[in-house]
C-alpha cells in the first residue's frame, strides 16, 4: 500500500539522527490580508513573499446524514473568518500500526489552503492544485504547507485541498447508487472535483487565472491527476496536469469496475458489524468514526486496496487509459517517478516494524504479489543480482509499480497527441546509502519541490538548494507555457510525436550533480518484462 511520505521520512529521519543542513531564515510577518470568497470573507497572513490563506471551507460539512454523500455547497459565514491556520485532516488512522495521527482528524475536514505571491502583478497568475497521496488512505493538506518558493519565485498561486479518504471518500454500494442517481465509490474525487470548482470561482480574488489552472499530484495524487481526466465534469476545470510517482497505465490504485468496489465495500462493512443489506447503510452512518476506522481491512484486503475509486459510469466513466487517448483537449502532460521508489515501501512493511529484509521475505514477496507469475520474476530480479535483498524487492517495486507503468502512461498520452514530458528524480534526499530509505524513494521529489512539511522548514544548501529551486522553476514554467523548459540548462526534450506506437522519447534524469537525458529508461527499468507480463 502507497502510503503518505512525510510522516514516514521524517519520523524514520528523526528516528535515525539525521538532518538536513543549515537553519531556517527567519520569518518576517505582515499584518493579515483580507479577501472575499464564496462563503465569505477571509483574512489571511503574509510571510516571505507569501500570502498565505489556510483552512478555507470549499464545501459543507460531511458528518452525519451527510457521511458518504456528495460534497454540497459550502454554508455562508458572518464577518471575517480567520484563515491563518490548517483545517483538521481528513479521518484516517495514524501512518504505522498503534501511532496516531498527527494533528486533528474530522469527518467534516474539506478544507483548502491557498498560497499568492504578496506583491503587484500585472496580470492574472497561473494556479496550481496539488492533490496529496497517502493511498487514499492518509494525507492531508497541513502536511504540504511548504510551496513558498514555488509561489514567490515562479510567481504562480498554490492551492492544497483536502479530500475525504478511506470508507469516508470511496465507499461504494448499491444503496448509494440509488440515493445519489449513480454516483458510487467516488466522493473523495467529487471532493477534488469541488475544490476545482472553487478555484475556478474564486481564483480572480487571489489574483489568479481560471483558465490556467495546473493540477499535480503524488502517489495516489498522481492517479488522482489521472483519474480526472476519466471524470467529463472535471474537462473545464484544469489545462495541464503532472503526474508524479502515480501512473494513469497499471496504477494498483486505478479505478475499478463497479462490481468490485461493492464487493470490497461489502466485506468492509461486513467487518464493523453492517452487513445486512436492508440497514446497511444507515448502520454505517450511525457507526462513530473510531468504529469506522478499526475495521481490520480498513485499509487493505492482503495485497488489496480497499478504498479506490470506482468507475461508477456517472463521475469516473472510464479506464485511466483510455481517458487519456479520448482527451480531445490534448492536454500537456509532466509524467514521472523516482529511480528508488521502493525503497519507502520497504521501509514501510520490514524496517518500520522492527524487520531486516532477508531471502525468505523477498520471495514472499513476490510469491504474495505476483502470483502465478512469481517464478518469472524471481528468476527476472535474482537475488545474486543485488547487494541485499532489500535492493532486490527496492528494484522489483520500482519497475513494476513505479518506472514502467509511468513509461506506459507516456506512450499512451503521446500516442494520443498529448505534448509529453518525462522524468525520473535520482536524487537522494537521505543520501543514496541510507540505510532506511536509500535512494531517490517513493515521494523523495516533494523535499525539493516544497520547502516545508508540517511546519518543518528543509533548508538546503549548497548544490541541494540550486537542485531545488530548479526542480520548482520546471514545475511553475510548465504552469505558465506549457512546456518545463526555461533559458536556463539543461534542455529538457519533449517526446517527438511518432507514428510508431509504443516507441520512446527520452527521460529527463534529475541530479543535483547535473541533470541528463536518456533513451535508455525502458531498458533500464525492464519494462519490455513489465509490459510482457500485463499482456
């Protein structure tokens, strides 16, 4: 399971004494500003270049009669609410087993912080919309409170929305169906899908454009990003999209045919105690949210994701691929991943519970993953090819999960005329020999582009920092033109339109020490294996 990478990194960083260097600059504040949004008034606070309006409700509260409905139009608010401070985080459990989470949880959670240049502009600024990760199971929009430089050096507005998560975002059964005309399995994207139309709406107060709106996204983000492009009632809401770490081409959190969504929701409510059908529902909506989150397979079945979306034939109406060939718009596209990926997943499942990979987890691994393909990958990733087991599922992971399914994704979307750029981030925030999370690691790329988690300022210095604020001019250029590249090195090329299906453009391999292109992504990856396997 994907999870979020900021309580994990940095937990397993404090955990293990390391730090990043340098110290935070000090913050100069500014008296708060106000601004007039759908609902009301808000006032907000400026800091180092940076307005920042946190915790603005988009919609109505989701509790109660409301739990797994639709989000609704947000209630009007008297005089000037105060936005200077997060909304809490969507219900969820805390990242690992008997760890709660950090901060405040709520059902009624759909909240989104906005971030503006504070200075003159003469002329609407590109918006851009990040949708965490976390699985569709954590995350929250408290975490992602660091785009300082992305906002005030590549002059754009950053907006973070909350979105319901788990049996509270993707809970679908027949019941729901028939109350919401077909709707089902959806919510935390008709969340995203709110929070869109709020930007829409009130983009021009922040001084920015509606019409240039970027959406982009990590892990079960990145899918997110895909998901929209499945979803007609998002087609006017977003003109470019990136993809990071979450592939729209065999994504384990891709949407899923109706009837398993009601299957995996049934065996869910099953196990919190509403399993008849006449008063399943309503047993549901009585449940305190403690209950509804201390199911055994609250969040997965084995191998299984519970909580995805669910291709409901009213929100989501089709695959993730084919979306991407049925875009009329051509949408220019940013798709990549991180050369470790797998790294945070092993962290996740050995070292944070206190295990050391060894030969006998790896195999079980794999046998519990793949299946009856299970001898072909074994003999495919030998493990007298790796310096340690853990290296060995690190590669497995990466490939099938990450490198090849984001390679995938670029054929599709340039074999339907999408511009198309792709990358992979080898840079390691932790150091490349790190003996929890090595590598460039799932999610390692948000330590660049942003410059704080949870209030937690990262500082870089020296070769880090230059790293960073180039990574974050690729993202806000693209927000503006179209295309990442801007006069400075290096030059990063489009795919070339083919008339060969399934062929390569290069890849942008990301360094601190020097960024480079390749053609040799696929080969590098064994995507041909990958892609062999999916047949």
């Amino acid at each position: 399971m994907i999870r979020s990478i900021v309580r994990t990194a940095l937990a397993l960083t404090v955990a293990a004494g390391v730090c990043f260097a340098g110290t935070p600059p000090p913050v100069a504040a500014s008296a708060p500003l106000g601004v007039l949004v759908t609902g009301g008034e808000v006032s907000g606070r400026a800091a180092d270049g940076v307005v920042e309006y946190l915790g603005i409700p988009f919609a109505a509260p989701t509790g109660g009669e409301a739990r797994f409905g639709p989000p609704r139009p947000v209630p009007p608010w008297p005089g000037v609410r105060p936005a200077r401070e997060h909304g809490p985080q969507c219900a969820q459990n805390g990242y690992l087993p008997d760890v709660p989470p950090i901060g405040q949880i709520s059902e009624d959670c759909l909240t989104i912080d906005v971030y503006a240049p504070d200075r003159a502009r003469d002329r609407p600024l590109p918006v851009m919309v990040f949708f965490y990760g976390g699985g569709y199971i954590n995350g929250s929009n408290s975490e992602y409170d660091g785009p300082t430089r992305m906002v005030a050096d590549g002059d754009v507005i950053v907006a973070v929305p909350n979105y319901r998560l788990g049996p509270f975002g993707f809970m679908s059964l027949p019941e729901l169906t028939a109350e919401s005309g077909g709707a089902t399995g959806t919510v935390g994207i008709q969340d995203q899908q709110a929070a869109l139309r709020w930007v829409r709406d009130n983009a021009p107060a922040f001084g920015g454009d509606p019409g240039n709106v970027t959406i982009f996204g990590e892990s079960a983000g990145g899918v997110s990003v895909c998901t929209h492009f499945a979803a007609p009632g998002s087609e006017a809401l977003f003109a470019k999209a990136i993809i990071q770490s979450g592939a729209c081409a065999q994504a384990p959190l891709a949407p899923v045919d109706p009837g398993d969504a009601f299957a995996r929701s049934q065996r869910y409510a099953e196990r919190v105690g509403c399993g008849d059908p006449a008063t399943r529902l309503a047993c549901l909506r009585a449940l305190p949210v403690a209950a509804l989150l201390d199911a055994p397979n609250v969040e997965a079945d084995g191998q299984t994701p519970v909580w995805v979306p669910s291709i409901d034939g009213v929100v989501i109406t089709r695959t993730l691929d084919a979306a991407l060939v049925g875009d009329a718009r051509k949408t220019p596209l940013i798709v990549g991943s991180t050369s470790a990926e797998g790294a945070l997943s092993v962290a996740e499942t050995d070292y944070a519970r206190g295990r050391v990979p060894d030969a006998a987890s790896y195999e079980r691994y794999v046998r519990e993953s793949f299946g009856a393909d299970a001898e072909r990958v074994l003999a495919r990733y030998p493990l007298d090819r790796y310096p340690s087991p853990a290296a060995a599922q690190i590669a497995v992971i990466t490939d099938s999960r990450f490198a090849c399914p984001a390679l995938f994704t670029s054929r599709t979307a340039r074999d339907a005329g999408h511009p198309l750029w792709q990358y992979e981030v080898d840079q390691a925030p932790l150091g490349a020999a790190n003996p929890v999370l090595p590598g460039a690691f799932h999610s390692s790329e948000l330590f660049y582009l942003f410059t704080g988690f949870m209030g937690v300022p990262i500082p870089w210095t020296g070769a880090s920092a230059a790293f960073a604020a180039r990574m974050q001019r690729w993202w806000t250029t693209f927000a503006h033109t179209g295309d990442p590249n801007d006069p400075g090195p290096p030059e990063w090329p489009a795919w070339p339109e083919s008339t060969w299906p399934g062929s390569d453009g290069p890849a942008l391999i990301m360094r601190a020490t020097g960024s480079v292109v390749t053609q040799d992504f696929a080969a590098t990856h064994d995507c041909a294996f990958w892609a062999e396997r999916d047949r």
